[in-house]
C-alpha cells in the first residue's frame, strides 16, 4: 500500500494549501505552528497529517478507519485505531509527554457526544497548550433557505454531511467549549456568499424581502469557524480578556466577509458585462455582415440598371416598340 497515494477513494481528501486565503484548512495550519507535538482527531486519509509532518511537528492520530490509519503509519509518530466516540480512545493517547496542540478539523460534529471527547482533549494538553477546531455553521444562508423552501437534504459533504450527528452555531459552540472547560482565545470564519454553498439554491425561488431577511443574521454566510482555545484556569480576568480578542477578531472577520460578499459580488458583475460585451460583439458583426449584403445588392441592382439601358438602346428593342405597345408595355 503508497502511503502517500492510498487517498483516492477517502470523501475527505484535500490537498492542504498553507497560502491560501478564506480557507479553515490553512487558518488551522497556522495556529498550530511549526515543531509541536499535536494529537490529531479523525485525521480520515492524513492530508492535514502530512502538512503537519511538513511543518516539522510530530503527530499522534486517532483514527477509526482501519485502512486510513493504515496509510497514516509511515507519516505518524503513532497511530491509534479507535473511535473518538469512547472518550478513553483519547485518554489512550495520553503519555507523560502529553502534547502542545489537540486538532479537531471538522469532527467534532460527526461524534455523539462531543462535549466528552473534548473535555478528554484538555487532559491532554501541555502547560500552555491549547485546542485548535473547525467546525461548520449550520445557520448559513443557504441552509435556512433550504429550510423555508421545506428541505433538508443530506449530502456526501458540507454543512448537510450524512455523517453529521451534531450542527453548531456560534453560540453552541460557545456552550461547548465553556463546558469542556476551555476559554476561546481566537475565532475566525471562512465565508461563503449566500447561494455559493453545495446546498445550490436558486437565487429566482427567493424574493429580495425574505433574501434580506435571512442575510440580516451576522453569521449568514460563515461557512465554518475556525478557533482556538486554552484551559480555563479559572481566572475571570483572563477569560474576559480573551473574550475581548474574540469580539475584536469577529470585527476583523465582519471586514473580510464584506470583501467577500464584494468580490463575488464584483465577479459576478464582471461575468455580466462580459456576457453583454459578446452579445454586442455579435450584433455588430451581424449589422456588419447585413451592411455588406445590402451593399452588395445595392451594386447589383446598379449593375441590372445599366444592362437595362443598354438594351433599351440597342436597334433590336426599337424595333420591338410596336409589340410593347399592342402589349400596354410601352
């Protein structure tokens, strides 16, 4: 088996891009830092794994696919095969070394009781480490379209995913972290505009007064939060201050959403004015190819009218003079 080519047929294969922009992928990749030791949660084919081993640090995997984590071996410092639904599966994990982050890139929301299995995460963490998550917003747009159109369609992935036994909101997750015992420190969102979800709802089945209705909610078109959290050491002082980053850092992530929304918006404009610039293009070499024709029929007409003066002057159509008259064709 290629443990670095046995991805193909995993649902959840990326490939990890650390520049990219508006990406939970790439936002986790920089929290986590280079030369950690990171116990990662569901790593699935071990596409974050191996950007993790790029960066240098050293990662212990729960995996509960037997194939995947067979593929994750040779990239791993260890492997447990386990299901992160038994919170022991990650008190297993747990050696005196312990570790400066715990990952959980999109898993939480496909476990039954994720609040056990985060609360296991603290225990697991280094003096100073801390908690990095994703997950997706199920109080995006387009699902509330959905919604209110009367559907609820599950999905192979995204906000719908089949596998999903929890959805989250802001406040949810803020409820989940509280009782794991964590403080947030930092949160950011990857934005998707309304109708650019794969929920694919038709802009024309919404009118523009239930459309503002549903995009006046701040969180309308996250996607997925990304954050970071730190055990709550019980001093309040600390966590209000952390609280005050968090909304400073919402702020920010309120600017970036409105340059988003702006450049789809500009691109969707562009797309449009290129559209209209074909169609004019094309009218104007069909009025071109309609000039040419009538110029062309004009120059025959011309051309007819001269044979027709010629005939008229020549001995043989005087002579037929008497016959066009007899005929009323003089």
């Amino acid at each position: 088996m290629d443990p670095v080519t046995d991805h193909v047929d995993n649902v959840y294969w990326a490939e990890v891009d650390p520049l990219a922009e508006n990406n939970s992928h790439a936002l986790a990749l920089a929290w986590v830092g280079s030369n950690k030791r990171v116990l990662e949660l569901g790593p699935a084919a071990g596409h974050f794994t191996r950007a993790l081993v790029a960066n240098g640090c050293r990662v212990v995997a729960i995996e509960r696919d037997a194939l995947a984590a067979t593929s994750l071996q040779s990239v791993a410092e260890r492997v447990i095969v386990g299901d992160l639904s038994d919170p022991a599966v990650v008190a297993s994990a747990i050696d005196d070394e312990r570790f400066d982050v715990v990952l959980g890139g999109d898993v939480l929301e496909h476990l039954p009781d994720p609040l056990s299995v985060l609360q296991a995460c603290r225990a697991a963490l280094k003096p100073g480490g801390y908690v990095v998550l994703s997950l997706p917003n199920i109080a995006h747009a387009d699902v509330k379209l959905q919604l209110l159109a009367g559907r609820f369609r599950y999905g192979d992935f995204g906000l719908l995913d089949r596998t999903h036994l929890h959805f989250f909101t802001l406040e949810s997750i803020q409820e989940l972290v509280d009782g794991a015992g964590l403080v947030m420190v930092d949160l950011r969102r990857v934005i998707v505009p309304v109708f650019g979800s794969e929920q694919a709802v038709d802009p024309a089945s919404v009118s523009p007064a239930l459309l503002a209705e549903v995009v006046a909610d701040a969180e309308s078109e996250t996607y997925q939060f990304v954050l970071r959290a730190v055990a709550h050491d019980g001093d309040v002082e600390i966590a209000n201050l952390a609280g005050r980053v968090v909304e400073l850092g919402t702020a920010l992530d309120r600017e970036r959403a409105r340059l988003v929304v702006a450049e789809a918006e500009l691109e969707s404009t562009r797309a449009a004015l290129n559209q209209a610039t074909t169609a004019l293009d094309q009218t104007t070499t069909a009025l071109e190819e309609s000039a040419g024709c009538a110029e062309g029929f004009e120059a025959q007409c011309h051309e007819l009218a001269a044979h027709v003066v010629a005939l008229q002057s020549t001995r043989g159509y005087r002579m037929l003079a008497p016959l066009r008259w007899l005929s009323g064709r003089r």
